[in-house]
C-alpha cells in the first residue's frame, strides 16, 4: 500500500511539474524556469527538515547541538517518518528539469520507435537503479 501511495504522489507532482516547469509551454528565459524550479525544489526539503526536527528532537530526543544539527541539515542523520519521503520529488524535478529537452525532443519525434524507446527509458531506468546495492551507507569511518 505504501508503495502504491508513493507513485500515486510521483505521479501527481510529475503531472503537475510537466505543465509548469518541463513542457515549456510559455516562453521562458533560462534564469526564470531556474528559479521557479529551485523554488519548488526547495520547498519539499524545508518540509523534510520540519518534519526531521521534529521526529528527531522531539520523539527521539537526540541532542539539540551543532553537529547534530549539521548531520540534520545535510541530510546525513535522516530520523522518523517522511524526510526521506519528501526529498523523492525535489530530486525527480531536478533531474527531469535536465533531462527536459531531450525527453521533449525524443517524446514529440515523428519516429514511432523512438517515443517507444524515451518512454521505455524512463520506466526501467529507474527500476534497474534497484540493482545496485550499497552494502554501509554511513560513509567513511
């Protein structure tokens, strides 16, 4: 159920950003779809830190200093539930938002193939990046 809930809200927020931010429909200067891009991007992460003190001072009761506060801010110390949640969609965005000509290029072509073959890529790109497995996480030691 959590998984479905996930794609039900990648799937509204991508709708949402493709309008806004990726289909260019209204003509845009590069510095403007930037800071709109950053602008969206940033909002979801400040929730994340929200949701992050949150849990983490309040629930866990975790110290209230600087390095702690740091591992927060930097994503490197990521407690209860949502910060992980909520920073999919920024990195989704940004990602796509560098993505967006050729996806636009490839996905309007007069090629059949080739609008078969952007949109394949954009399913199992994904789904390969599963494959991949990090054994420790937790960085240098």
């Amino acid at each position: 159920a959590a998984g479905q809930c996930f794609l039900g809200f990648m799937l509204a927020y991508g709708f949402a950003c493709d309008g806004a931010y990726l289909a260019n429909r209204k003509p845009r200067g590069p510095g403007e779809a930037f800071l709109r891009v950053a602008r969206s991007c940033m909002l979801p992460i400040i929730g994340a830190w929200v949701c992050m003190f949150a849990w983490g001072f309040m629930c866990f009761k975790l110290p209230m200093d600087g390095p702690t506060l740091l591992a927060m801010l930097t994503f490197r110390l990521a407690v209860g539930n949502g910060p992980d949640f909520l920073t999919c969609f920024p990195v989704c965005l940004l990602v796509m938002f560098a993505l967006r000509h050729i996806m636009n290029r490839e996905l309007s072509s007069s090629s059949l193939w080739r609008r078969y073959l952007c949109a394949a890529l954009m399913l199992l790109a994904p789904l390969c990046l599963t494959q991949f497995v990090i054994n420790d996480c937790t960085g240098f030691r």
